[in-house]
C-alpha cells in the first residue's frame, strides 16, 4: 500500500470528491440550488459518520447523494408537472470576454470544466423523460462509468434491475436527442458568425446559419412571456431575432459565454440580463436554440452589462 503525501493524507475525502457529488446532484435535479441542498444534507450526513468504518468513502458519499437526489426529484415531480411552459435546466455559465475569449466569471463551485461528462442544456433536457431511479442509473453509468454492482450498491436495487433500467433509459435519450460531435472551435466560430448577425439584424445571414429542421425552446417558467410550442424553422427564428433587434436596435447586446460546458450566448437588453441561450449544432449550422429566461434561473449569472 503507498503511503499518500502529507499534504494530502488528510485531505477530506467530501472536498475531494464535492465536484464529482455536485455534478451528480445537479444533472438529477438541473437547478443548482437544488444540487447544493443535497450537498449540504450528504455533508451533515458525513460530519456524523464514523470514516473508520468505512470500506469507500467515496461509494458512500455518491450512493448518499444519490439517494438523496432521487428523494428530491420525487418531491419536485408534481411542482414540475405544474410549470408554465418547457422546463430547462438552470444554466452553468462561464463568460467570456468577446474579444479574447478569456474566462471572466462562472456561477457554479466548481467550474465547469471540473464536471466531468456530459453537461449541455440539450442533454439536460431529454433527461427530464426518465424517471428519478432510472435516471440515476443511466447518469451513474454512462456519465459517471461507474460499474453495475457499484450502481446496484448505490441503489439499493439488483444488478439485472440497474442493467434493465440503463438499457431503457439509453434507448429513451438516444431516440429524443440528436447527437453531434463538433469541435468547441468550430461551434465557437459559428456562434460568433450568429451573434454578430443578431446583433446587427441581418435577417438573411440569421436564416443562413439554421438548419431546415431548427427549433427554439423557450423557458420563461410563467415569469416573462414565452412560446408555448417549440418554434420550428429558420424563417420563422430568424424573423424572431430580426424583429427584436427591429424593437429595440443597440439595446439589445449579445455576449459570448460557456454555458453548461458549450459555447453559448447571453443577451442583454437595456443592460439587463435577459436569457442565456445555449445552441446545438452539426457543425455548419445551429441545429437548436435552448432559450433560458426564467429570471429564477439567472440567478448567480451577471444580470447588469
């Protein structure tokens, strides 16, 4: 057995391992206030436990966390039923600056970057289909790699019932989600090709920049107004963008920014924090737009310009 260094033997093993612990809680619940609840209860937890006792620390932290989140999202079913409009994620934003592309400010504990895995408002959002043990199991396996007797364990559920459930659950993402894989460079360039045609309300080079199938999801939760169906087509998103740049000119300001890990952009109308908007694409063009405008879900990004 290697004996660990000084600086590090005595490391506590729940800092450790807290990026891993809020990236699991929050991909279950996809609000961060929510994600740091469980952190705070599974921290209470550990202050109490005996870690002498303990064959893993970490195998009983993720399987608290876990457990906890899982309690969580039962609660939040019914309130989640009852919202106003399309549920998106409360977004995990980094800015950037749009000249250099330095890293200005991010409203998580943890970066971005440290969030090992998946982490886009797209996959966020097709994992709104699965249920709560279900979808622990899927995280637990295609995210996070852990093994299926690790996932039993951490379940409290037999190994062919967490097998059967990651089946199910991977057979459910992959028909809801369109996947692409695009360089950050790439998605980065054409996002800035986007916002400088939105900033400017050239219509046509909007238009030139969405797929025939693209969509818009908004999220106003109820709070400001939003469209109760998805918006489909890039005459019709093009015209969107074309007609608030019409309404408002120099009042509108777009702002580059990573948002849940991928490129995105946050707009700013009047100086005021508007949405946060994340994009998927092919790689030549935008293939759709998560538009977040909940101000509850803003909380924590810069609201002033």
């Amino acid at each position: 057995m290697t004996t660990q260094p000084a600086s590090t033997a005595t490391t506590d093993p729940f800092t450790t391992l807290r990026p891993r612990l809020f990236g699991i809680a929050y991909r279950m619940l996809g609000v961060r206030a929510d994600a740091e609840d469980v952190l705070q209860d599974a921290w209470l937890r550990w202050s109490r436990q005996d870690v002498a006792v303990l064959q893993s620390a970490e195998a009983w932290l993720v399987t608290v966390v876990t457990r906890l989140a899982i309690d969580r999202l039962r609660a939040l079913k019914a309130e989640r039923e009852a919202y106003v409009g399309w549920w998106l994620p409360e977004p995990l934003v980094e800015l950037h600056d749009n000249t250099t592309g330095d890293a200005l400010h991010h409203n998580t504990p943890e970066s971005a970057a440290e969030l090992a895995g998946e982490l886009s408002v797209a996959f966020m959002y097709v994992l709104e289909r699965l249920g709560p043990e279900e979808r622990a199991a899927f995280l637990l396996r295609q995210v996070f790699d852990y093994d299926y007797p690790e996932i039993a364990a951490q379940l409290g559920k037999s190994e062919a019932s967490c097998r059967q459930m990651v089946h199910r659950a991977s057979e459910r993402v992959q028909q809801a989600r369109t996947r692409f894989e695009v360089p950050q460079a790439v998605h980065h360039q054409l996002l800035q090709r986007f916002m400088l045609a939105a900033q400017s309300g050239d219509r046509n080079a909007i238009e030139a920049l969405l797929s025939e199938d693209a969509q818009l999801i908004g999220d106003g939760g109820g709070k400001v107004p939003s469209f109760p169906k998805p918006l489909v087509g890039p005459f019709r998103i093009a015209n969107l963008y074309w007609a608030q740049f019409r309404r408002l000119g120099a009042l509108v300001v777009y702002r580059m920014a990573l948002i849940n890990g991928e490129p995105g952009l946050l707009r700013y109308v009047d100086g005021q924090l508007e949405s946060a908007q994340a994009f998927v694409t092919d790689g030549e063009r935008i293939v759709a737009i998560y538009a977040v405008r909940n101000p509850d879900k803003l909380v924590g990004v810069p609201t002033v310009l």
